[in-house]
C-alpha cells in the first residue's frame, strides 16, 4: 500500500484532508486575525496567475481596469432596500479615526475622533461605482462603461475557512452600464462565458454554466449566473457569478442618460466576480492524498528543479548542470507563454525538497544527481501520475535534451489530463432525477459522495418557491443552477407534478 | 503665443495645474467619499505598468509575494510604542459588525454586534507581518524570509490632495527578516537602489537616494532612507522609502532565531515601500501646460491612432488602414516589451480625442485621414515635442513603413528625452549653500521656485536636531536626506558651526 505525503486521507476525511493540504502545500494560514488569513507565497502566486490569465480576457473583453474606495458611507446603502438587507449583517463598520491611550496601557479608539456618518468597508461596490457611474453617464454616446476592480472585499462570516468563506477575500468585480437592457443582458452572459472558459482553459475546473434560481439571486438583482463546479465529495462550489441588475442600481442611484431623442433614461448595469475561492475549488478539484496538483497554466512554476547534493566539491557540478537546464527551459514555451522554471537550492535535503514540490503540486519535479550529470540525463517526476503501477514513485530517467524537447508538450499533457479527469468525474456525478422520492432516496442519510441530481421543475415562484426550498434544506440541498444547455423536457415538475419548464442541478454545496 | 490645453498654466498656479491634469487627463476624481478617491482608467493604468515593472524587479531581487490581512487587532499595535505613537493619530478603527435600522429609515452600526477588540484598517504591516515572521522562523535555516504585499493602506489623512495623500491609498510594501544587522542593512540598501533605479529607468524620474534624518524617521525604525524626487516647482517629493528597523520589531513580536550555535537571537527586519504617490511625482515632474506626458515605459497605451472619420463609405478603407497599422505595431518591440498601440474608436470628432490624447499623454499620437490612406503614410505627433519653432503644433506626415520601422527608436528617444529634460532641471537646482544665511536668502518669501539647498551639518541629535528642525520649520523647510554619493567636506556645519560630518539636502516638500 501507498504510504501517501499528507497526513489524512480524502477518503478518510475529505474536511481535514482539505485543510492539510492548505497546510502542508504552504498555501496559507491562519493569521490571528478573525475570519482573515495569510495567504503564502505558493498560494499567492497562483491567484497571480489567476488574475493575470483572468485580467487578459476581461481586458480583450474591452473593459477597463479602476479603483474605487475601500470605504462606502452608509447612506450609499440606504438607497438599494433589497442590496441593503443582503448585505447589512454581515458589513464591517469603521466608526473613529483614531487611537487613544486607554490609561491602562492599551489602546482604544478616541472617543473625541467619531465619524459623522459610519463607513462601511465594502462587501462589494454596486453602491460606490454606481454613484460614479451617475456622474460619468449623460449621454447615450457614455455608454457602454465597461470597468472592473481587483481588490480586496469584506463580509463578516461568522464561520469561516480558508479560501472558500474568509472574512476578507480578494477578487475582481466588473460593473457595466448599459443603454438597453438586451445589451446588459449580453453582457452578463459574455462574462458568463468568459468564467467557465476560463475555468475550464486556465483552471482545468470543468463547471456547469447557469442560472441561479430566485431565492438565490445577488441581493438587488434581476438575474444571477453562476458557474458551479463539482468538488471530489461531490459537493458543488460556485465559483463564478455574473448579475443582471436591470434599473435597480441605476434606479436607486440615478444613473439616467438622454438618448439619440434627447428623452431621458435609466442606464441597465450588471455585474460580475470571482475571487480567491477558486483556489479552494482547484485544492478540491485536483487535489490527492499527496497533496495539491497544481495545472500547469496557473502554476507559479511549472518544472521545479531539486540538485541532489551531498556537501562535496561535485555538488558545483550538479548545480552548474541545473543551473543550465534552467536556463535552457526558460527558452521553451507551453500553453503560450515561456515556461516557467525554479531552480531550488534552498538549504535541506533532496528527498524532503522533492516531497515539499509534490505536495505543493509543482507539475513536473526534476531531480538530478551526479549520476544524472554523467549520464547526460534528468530524473522526472510528473505530478499527474505520482505511481506506477506497482505503487513505486515513478521517477523516470530520461536523457536531459529529450525533456528539454518535450516540455512544452508534456506541461500541455498535464493540464489535459487534469483536466479530462475532472469533467469525466463531473459528467459521471450528474444523474438524472425523475421524481421527489429519488431525490430524497439518492441524498439519503449516509450515502458517500451523491453527486448531483439533474431534475425538471416548473420554476415556481414566490411562496412557491419558498416551499421548495425549506422541502430541499431539509436534505441539506439547494438547487446550483438551470444550465445553460438544456435537454428537452420530458417529463412534470418533481416539486409540484404541474408542467416542467427547465431542468436544475441540485446538490449540496460549499 | 500657444494656446495651451489646460485652463491653467504651471507658472500662473502650479497647485490648480495639478488638479487640472488629473481631470483633464482622466486620471482621477474625488469619489465623494472623505479623502478617497477614485482612479480612473488612465491613472490605472498607469498604475499597472509601474506595479508590473517593479513587480519584476522585487521578484528579480530574491522576494516573494504574499497577502496579509487588512484588519489589525488594537493589541498588536501596542507592543512597538514609537510605531504607535506615529501612527495612532490617523488610523480608522473598526467597531461593529453589522447594521440595523436606525429606526428613522437609515441604518446604524448594531449595538449588540459590537467588535470585543477594535481593529484597525490597516495603516502599514509591520505589526501583522512580524507576527507570521515570529510563526515562520525558527532557526538560522529559515532565514532570510523576503516578502511583498501589493496592497491597500489607510491613514486617516486631514488635508489630502489627489494620488500625494490620500485617505486610502495603494502601495506595495516589502519585508523582510534577516540573521544579522548587516544583512538587513545590505537588503534596506538593496532596495533603495532598486527604488533609485525603478525610477530613473521606468519612470524616467531623477531622484537622489539618501538617508533620513533622525527626525523624519519611520516610527519604529533604526534608519530610514528615501528616494527623492523635485517637481517642477522646485518642491520634493518622497517617492519612495526603506527602513532598517534593527531588532525593534523582532523584540515587539518576538522574531527570534536558533543560531547555528544553537542560541536563540532576535532576527534583525527591514521594510520599504512605494505607492501611487508616485503617479503625482510623475505628473508635477512630466507634465506641461498641455497635460501630462506619460514616459512610455508605464504608458498603458504608448502609440494612439486617431482615424479621422467623415461618416462616409469612405471611411470603411481609413479604419482598415489604421487597423492594419495597430496589427503591425504589435509585432515591433520597443523598451523590452511588445509595443501597445490603440485604434481609437470611440464616438467623438478626430480633433477632439486628439487633445484628449494629447491631454492624457499618451507619447506617440496618430492621425489616419482619407488623404494619409492614399498617400500611404501617417500623421505622427510626439508628446515630447507637440510645438515646432512658430508656435504650430508639430504633426509630421511620415510613410506608414517608415513610421512603423522606426517606432522603437522613437520611444526610446522619448522615454530617454523625458528623463534628461528632468534630470538637467533637477541638478541646475540642487545649489551649495554655505551657511544659514545662504538658506534664509534663498528660501525668502517670494522667491519662485527655489529648488534645494546642499548644506553641510554635524549631523546633530536629540534636542539639538529639534533645534534645527525648528529654525527650518519657520522657513517651511525639511532636510530631504543627506545623499548616498556625497562629495568631500569642505566648511563646517551650517547650523552650528562644529565641524560638518556630511551634506544634506534642504527643501520644501509635499
């Protein structure tokens, strides 16, 4: 049997496996500071790649990059009543600018330094871009405004973890305006599309693309998408969401243009994000009991290097000999841009070194010895297939030119087959639901790793609705989203037995 | 005579001119939000450009990128009493956790979600940052730890002024634990030098490195050393500061280190940061009466063209012209990088976005009208050169192969033109002064634009530094910093009469 590098196994508890991996992979940690974590360098450097691969589309997109304040006033809320209520328990609010001695050593803030009107620190910047919008659009000729921020963003989670539900998280959100309201709908759904390719291209995540139902819509919108991917519990995290807000904001906010008839009209906005959880999909999705598996066009390194020295005269040998396959790597080119190559000459063992790269999931780990350098040759590790078949590492021999050669080819190998066996296991876990009774048989007390169940419904409404969802939370569900693909329907309503009009994917979720 | 662009001339009112060139140039606005603003696309962009490229150079230098919290509990402000002390005055401290209705249709901060320790937004990280170091080393091995966050701060700024000071701003700001002072001096110096260089070589700033004096130290640390820069009103500008904090923080946070004797020491840790001020340093040092000029090297875009349209079918053949055009510049280099060019068609007259380029900076601006198209070539204007000898303004008609084949050259030249135009300005005023008098005549009321004074000083502490400082406060002058190259001592100190150990700069400053 495989004596695996983490200390739990998925199998054997898929919670603390998760939590191992962030720890062991060195991707990040508690701070001290509640619901907020420090996010290391491995795990930091992903979400740079994340946002230098996600930053290019939505610039090719023709949107623009801004900043807009960390603090909102809390009037800015007091205009959107159903964003408000969304929002407002879970908002942290600054009251004082500035610190006092307490007389008794500490500190505490001035009672003489209160702020006239509270701020808020941002949840999410509907309400201040908004009001910038009301100034920038007059005209018809203003529109479209095509923005996005990167930044970071604050909701008080009462139970919190790492990644997938911190206090403070980091994401990009895009806000749109709009002459019409099909033109903001198209939009939506470009960004939409713009998340799940790049899920499915960058991230090697493969996500169903959607929408949500009504009870769980972005407070204040008219519409919400998401793209929902599938973890390897089975659970559903979703990872993207993309908002159509109609008039709402542009309502509360007064963002009106004078069309080409000189009539005045309200603006049609959405708005779109992703954040620092997708990196909790990817753990979840690509991760092993040896740790993360990092795809290739979001790893910081793609080919970590590890010498194998032994505090000898030689070892200048062995490390000239990586310092130039190094160099001869950077030269070769994958997935589009130059690969990405670290020679690790930190202080420690080999072996503890090699383990370090896999867990943190580096795609390919080479290792080279005296032996190696005599022969002309490098050891190969690929983290995609870690064993062979008789449970053994496979490290493979392979004459140094011949890697070199190949590595475009294999890092592009790697991100396919992380890929591929994420969608086969989606596609695999999504089954077909005919009626309420299979539901409550395929979510059963007990049943390991159900998957999600694809049923028809007649999308009811309102109290309808209401009554739906209390009967779903009862089995610890909610409906993920109506794909954008739809078979035909075949079949009633598994909710009410009245004429289906879509089919939802319902599952348990992060 | 010319008439300018701006409605306000840097000699009529340098201070208006600077509000006018972020407006006028799309820079930034106030957000209606107190001391924060929001910056637009343009000074975005900017922004992104000096972040990519210094970005590389941190990363170059041996660090690595992390993110640590923006909320800092009160307690860990307490232990580093001159770090406090400094800081305490203008920090934004967080309460609550949630709204309520105020019960007059408003919200408040809910009284029973009241924070049990306040935290504070953070103003710099030294204290939360020190706090993992104290969790991250334990023995020599773990030594060096070199880190940099991109990140948000506020300071709960009185008087602010767009991009110079403002509430919240964004900077990066490095830090970093070493086994030694000495180490921790070679890495403060380290990257003070890779400030100096940043901006010279990207920025095209002239700026003279130097130490701090005592006084305006960074609170908490052992040294302080700084870059900089003079605008064009003769005042300074700190770009860019690093800091030597010896084992003060260590000892507030407990940073301590098995040596390889096996004795535990305090690490000894630096940290050192640049921010959007930058951007303001960029503007009172390249701009004109005519907007800013943007060095190409952090111009998001550094070739516009301008299709000179007539609502005609004709038009058709002009866009593909200059379609074909943008597709070339993309395949030239110019400063290392792929040129980044722009077909601008937005609704609008060619004359008027060509001021608005020519506002915006943007180094190269062309023009593409029906005759250019026939005649194969286009209307070229440079930034750094925008009047000929009478006052018109210089287009240059230039074959489109010409154009193109030369478009590398012509942005060097520019970044290059830039940066001496500036670099002369800076050294013609920088003057030698030879005692006090020679400062009170030189800064007297009404003198325009006096630039820097270098004096000798016996580098004097404690009360006697204060006295110092005083007499130059009434003069509304601060010692900028005594310079890394400093020529032999010739006199003695100016404020004392003692014998002079070095030469430091003296100035008004933003």
């Amino acid at each position: 049997m495989i004596k695996h590098a983490l200390p739990v196994t998925r199998e054997a508890d898929f919670s603390a496996w998760y939590q191992s991996v962030i720890s062991e992979a060195d991707l990040a940690e508690e701070s001290g500071v509640r619901g907020c974590m420090v996010i290391r360098p491995w795990g930091y450097g992903i979400w740079e790649r994340i946002q230098r691969l996600l930053d290019d589309r939505i610039k090719a997109t023709g949107h623009e990059n801004c900043y807009f304040p960390l603090f909102i006033p809390l009037s800015y809320f007091e205009k959107e009543a159903d964003h408000v209520e969304g929002f407002a328990k879970e908002m942290a609010v600054v009251t004082h600018h500035r610190l006092v001695s307490d007389g008794k050593g500490g500190l505490m803030p001035d009672p003489t330094a209160k702020l006239e009107e509270p701020l808020v620190v941002r949840p999410t910047s509907e309400t201040v871009i908004g009001a910038a919008f009301a100034r920038w659009v007059q005209s018809w000729r203003d529109l479209p405004v095509l923005i996005n921020q990167w930044a970071n963003v604050v909701r008080w989670e009462m139970r919190t973890r790492m990644f997938l539900r911190t206090s403070e998280f980091l994401w990009q959100e895009g806000h749109t305006a709009h002459a019409t309201a099909e033109e903001a709908r198209e939009e939506t759904l470009k960004m939409l599309e713009v998340y799940r390719s790049f899920a499915e291209d960058c991230l090697a995540l493969p996500v169903v693309a959607g929408e949500k139902p009504e009870n769980e819509r972005f407070p204040g919108a008219v519409s919400t998408y998401s793209i929902e991917a599938m973890m390897q519990d089975g659970k559903a995290l979703q990872a993207g969401t993309s908002h159509f807000l109609g008039t709402n904001f542009a309502q509360a906010q007064d963002i009106k243009f004078q069309n080409s008839e000189g009539v005045f009209e309200l603006a049609n906005t959405t708005s779109w994000g992703v954040s620092t959880r997708m990196i909790g999909g990817v753990i979840m999705v690509h991760g092993d009991d040896d740790g993360l598996r990092v795809p290739p066009r979001i790893a910081p390194w793609q080919v970590v290097i590890v010498p194998m020295l032994r505090d000898q005269p030689e070892d200048a040998v062995v490390v000239d000999y990586c310092k130039a396959l190094q160099a001869e790597l950077a030269q070769q080119s994958a997935l589009g841009e130059p690969v990405r190559a670290l020679l690790d000459l930190k202080f420690g063992k080999a072996a503890t070194k090699r383990w370090g790269w896999v867990k943190k999931g580096a795609p390919i780990v080479i290792e080279v010895g005296g032996r190696d350098v005599a022969g002309g040759n490098v050891s190969v590790i690929r983290r995609d297939r870690l064993y062979r078949a008789d449970g053994k590492l496979d490290s493979a021999v392979v004459a140094k030119g011949d890697f070199v050669g190949a590595v475009s080819a294999t890092l592009s190998e790697i991100q396919a087959s992380l890929h591929s066996e994420a969608r086969a296991r989606l596609e695999a876990s999504i089954v077909p639901g005919a009626d309420f009774a299979a539901l409550e048989t395929h979510f059963a007390e007990g049943v390991k790793n159900p998957g999600w169940l694809e049923v028809q419904w007649s999308k009811p409404t309102g109290e309808a609705l209401d009554g739906v969802v209390e009967r779903l939370k009862k089995l610890k569900l909610t409906i993920r989203n109506a794909p954008m693909t739809q078979a035909a329907i075949d079949g009633p309503c598994v909710f009410t037995g009245e004429p289906a009009v879509e089919r939802v994917l319902i599952g348990r979720s992060y």
